[in-house]
C-alpha cells in the first residue's frame, strides 16, 4: 500500500529560504479585519495607520482590533512609524512619499489642535 504524499504549501532553496507555491487568496487565509486593512493598504499601496482607521473601524471593527491585527499580522510590514504597507510586496515610491506627506499632515493637524487645546486652558 502506497504511503499519502503530503504536499508542502511551500518551496525552499537550501538557505533556508521559503516561498508559497501557489498564491494566496487573502479573503481565505485573513480574518475580516485582516481583510479590510489587506483592502486598503493594497488601494493605497502604502497607508498611513489614520488612513486604515478612517476606513475600517465601524460597525464590528474596533480600533484595538484594528491596532491588534496591524501590529501582528505577518501580512502587513511597518515601513516606518505609523506607515504600512503589505509585506512581500515592493514599495511604490510615489505611494511611500504621498503616505509620508499625509503622515506629516496628520501630526501637524494634531500637534496644532494639542496646542490650541493647551492655550484655551491657560
């Protein structure tokens, strides 16, 4: 009786590197908040973590499932502080430079409403 091949979903060189052999399908293997953050880093090619939380906190959606799920899901790389983009994926230039830009936007948007905060109070 022949013995069961079991087929490894993934391929290895002899430097213990590894690569799947088929792709993925992330609506299979990532959970709905997985999926929702996979479907807008993938629209954006690079997002900022306010751009992921405009877009996925809602109804069922926390914001600390959001933070969870960003901060240690193998699928998303931190390219820097607060911006993401999908891991194994190359970065677009232009996509890192427009997250970088709304990044900048986003701590200066919050920096001044801080200081007008600390003004009204003193």
């Amino acid at each position: 009786m022949a013995k069961p091949v079991f087929q490894q979903p993934v391929r290895s060189d002899k430097h213990h590197k590894y690569w799947v052999k088929e792709p993925l399908d992330p609506l299979v293997v990532l959970s709905r908040t997985e999926y929702a953050i996979f479907q807008v880093i993938d629209g954006l090619g690079v997002a900022t973590k306010a751009d992921v939380m405009n877009k996925v906190v809602g109804p069922g959606i926390s914001p600390m499932a959001v933070n969870f799920a960003i901060a240690s899901s193998p699928a998303f790389f931190k390219i820097e502080r607060a911006i993401y983009t999908l891991h194994g994926r190359p970065i677009n230039a232009d996509a890192l430079v427009n997250a970088r830009l709304r990044r900048a936007a986003e701590t200066s948007r919050q920096s001044l409403e801080k200081l007008t905060l600390d003004l009204r109070m003193s």
